[in-house]
C-alpha cells in the first residue's frame, strides 16, 4: 500500500489500482505504464516536479505524451520562471521515487496544476506511488483532493 492508495481510501475517493510489470530499461515511465496497461497516451498522466526563481516546489500534472511547458506552468503558477526540480528535491518533497512519483499523498503537499485536458475526460491515469502501479481516478475528484486547478501547461 501506497501513501497515494492510503490517501484515497482515507478520503473514500472512488478509483482502480492498476498493476504492470515494469521494466528497468523503459525510456519513460507513462509511456511505458500506457503501453503495457493499454491505456490511450492521452488518459495516461506524468507528475512532474518544478521550482520557482525562490526554490518554490510545485506539481504539474500534464499527459506523457506532452512535454511540460515551463512559461505556461509558471503562468499559472504566478511566477516569473521555472525549471524542473532535480531528483534530490523531487524524492525529499514527494517521498517517492523517480518513475514513480504521484500526486497523492506526497511528503509535502505541494501547489498542483493539471493539464487542462483533463476536464474532458470520465477518468484519467496516475502513479500510484510505485514504478508498476498506476490509480484510475476522476479528474475533478484528483483535483479537489490536491487543491489543484487546472490550465493549459504542456507545450
């Protein structure tokens, strides 16, 4: 059990757990998890870790087959700037693992954005906290747990 999964049963949130083989050598954590768990690249979602021009960690949710854009995050974080956080802070602030990192239930709660195109969907996909693992999840419902809002992040 993962602090995600711990979370989400604490706050009687509906999802899926769903389980894959991971492979070490994957080139990318989503594209593996979609590949493997037949999933549309478009419902699988990274979690990545950026940092303002103060240290300032935030999250932005964005599809694995999109690349974050660092000027639209940090617009809508209402920052002049941001880059990704290195792994040290990534693994320090979340608890989780690179590969593995998810929203839900990090060490520290963190100032969350989601890829707009989520509010299109019944269900998107996210790590549950574990290379392997992946949550099914209603965007609305992912989004209220976190705090989050959602806006047009991905380049």
């Amino acid at each position: 059990m993962t602090p995600a999964i711990t979370l989400l049963k604490k706050h009687k949130i509906p999802y899926e757990l769903l389980q894959y083989d991971h492979d070490s050598r994957a080139a990318s954590y989503g594209a593996e998890a979609a590949e493997k768990l037949s999933l549309d690249a478009n419902d699988v979602f990274k979690t990545l870790v950026v940092r303002d021009e103060s240290a300032t960690l935030a999250v932005a949710i964005v599809p694995v087959n999109a690349r974050l854009s660092e000027k639209k995050i940090a617009k809508a974080l209402k920052v002049k700037k941001v880059s990704m956080a290195d792994a040290e802070q990534v693994i320090a602030s979340t608890g989780y693992v690179l590969g593995g990192v998810s929203p839900l239930g990090q060490k520290k709660r963190l100032r969350t954005v989601i890829h707009e195109s989520a509010t299109n969907k019944n269900c998107i996909y996210v790590s549950a906290g574990k290379r392997g693992l992946e949550v099914a999840i209603a965007p609305n419902a992912l989004a209220k747990l976190l705090g989050a809002t959602f806006a047009d992040i991905h380049a």
